[in-house]
C-alpha cells in the first residue's frame, strides 16, 4: 500500500496539470467561436467547452479514454479503426525486429569479447551508427528495401532491430567482461577451456545485464516499428494511426494511439521482465 499512494499521487497531480493545460490550450478556439456568434461565456461554459471539443489542440484525459475504450473494446479486433488490430501489426514487426537485434547484438558481443580485432574494429562502428537520426535513416532503408521489392514487415523489422542491436551489444559486452581477474584465474586452475570459461563463467554471470539491455530493446525497437510506419505511407499499425490523425487533425486519435503505444511498450518490458525473474531464479542468481 506504501508503494501505490506515491504512485496515484503523482498520477493524480498530472490527470490535474493536463486538465489544466487542455482548458488553457483549448480556450483561444472557443473563444474565438464565442466572439463570432457575439455572445459571451462563463467560466464555466468556457471549461465545459474546451473540455468536449471535437478537435481539440490538447485532449482532455476523458476523451482519451474515450476513444481507447471505443477502439480496443467496441471495435472487432480485424476493424481497420481497431487499436488492437493496429496494435498487432505494430507489435509483430517490432518482435521480428527484436528478435533479429537481440541475436545480432550477442553475436557482436561475444566476437568482441573474445576478439581484439573486433573489439577495435566493431565497437566503434557500432557506436558511431546510433549516433545517425533514425528519422533520417528509416525513409532510406524502406526506399532501397521497396526498390528491391521486399516490402511489408520486413523493412520495419529492420529498422526495429537496428535500434535495438545496440543495446543490447553495450549491456552483453559489459556482462562478458563482469567475472574478475580471481574468477578468470580459477577457471584456469581447473584448466577450463575457452569454451567451458565461456558457458561456465562469462555467460552466466552477463545474465543480469542481458536481460537489463533487453528492457531497454524491447522498448526501442518499438519505436523503431513505429517510425519505420510513418513515412511509408503505412495503412496498418500504430504509426500509422498516428498519421491519419496528423492527416485530419485528429488529435484525440493521435493521442489514443500514442498511450497504446505506451502500454504496448509497458507490457513487453513487463514481460522480459517476469522472464528475467524467471531465468535467474532457476540459475540461483535470484530469490
């Protein structure tokens, strides 16, 4: 119980803040209707009013969960206006993408740990490209990749698992390198090969930071998928939710789409999360 009241104060003060900032962001169009059909409002016509607008500049919370129970709860979930339907598309992409990082980031890392050449000659390229805007780069790849004719999942699964990689190279290699000099020369003391060193001492022991890089994965190769479906002209997923209602000035639907986002986000951080607990416990790593 301790834990949850810091919890709902703090979403309690921001449900106020955003209501505030909707009365104040919304107020300039009512007025401006007021002042045409020469009529004043109260104070309170003028909340009412801001508040229940059909696009406002800044939803209020209701309307947003307004529209996220009308597009997840009273829409089929194969309805083009569905979240659950866009969320789907969404989410397999990013999973792909996840999948193909999380492989290409433990293969990097254990070549670096284990190779000088690499460790010279990868890391720094894999640091410098994170440092290229990926709102510039996504448009590229779909580009050359439709060229190709290879278009649909696999594109956004690309661009998905090149943020993703990083993470998780950073997080791997750090965990390789965690056994101290002691651990390193008692496992020599046994004569342990290269091999069993490997499976014996360094893999295990780069668990916690595995699983620590890959909630942050996870989450970035999200917003991978979800860039990668904005300037394709995508027809399906999150990100393209997000830009018909840029489109049409919908922004009660941008704003829905971007908290199932969020929770989509939450949900699989959550998840690696459970599994984290999972594996380290039948390791012995934790309680």
């Amino acid at each position: 119980m301790n834990k949850i009241i810091p919890v709902l104060t703090m979403l309690a003060v921001i449900v106020v803040l955003w209501y505030a900032a909707a009365v104040k962001m919304n107020s300039q169009w009512a007025m401006d209707q007021a002042a045409r059909a020469e009529v004043e409002l109260t104070f309170g016509e003028l909340v009412k009013d801001t508040l229940s607008q059909d696009r406002p500049k800044l939803p209020a919370p209701h309307q947003v969960v307004a529209e996220l129970w009308e597009t997840t709860v009273e829409k089929k979930i194969t309805s083009k206006r569905s979240l659950v339907y866009h969320g789907w598309i969404t989410l397999s992409a990013t999973m792909l993408g996840f999948g193909i990082g999380t492989v290409a980031g433990i293969a990097l890392a254990v070549g670096i740990v284990h190779n000088k050449a690499m460790d010279l000659g990868v890391m720094p390229w894999a640091i410098a490209s994170q440092t290229i805007p990926i709102l510039a780069i996504a448009p590229m790849i779909i580009v050359v990749l439709n060229s190709m004719g290879i278009s649909g999942l696999i594109p956004k699964a690309i661009i998905a698992a090149y943020l993703s990689f990083f993470p998780v190279v950073v997080g791997m290699v750090k965990g390789l390198r965690a056994p101290d000099a002691m651990q390193l020369d008692l496992m020599k003391t046994y004569n342990a090969s290269g091999g069993e060193t490997f499976w014996k001492l360094r893999l295990p022991s780069s668990m916690p930071y595995l699983f620590a890089s890959l909630k942050v994965a996870v989450a970035a190769a999200l917003v991978g998928t979800i860039v990668a479906e904005l300037p394709s002209g995508a027809v399906r997923g999150l990100g393209a939710r997000l830009l018909s209602g840029s489109y049409y000035g919908q922004t009660i639907q941008i704003w829905s789409a971007l908290f199932a986002a969020a929770a989509l986000a939450a949900a699989l951080v959550i998840i690696v999360g459970i599994l984290e607990k999972v594996v380290l416990k039948r390791m012995g790593m934790a309680k």
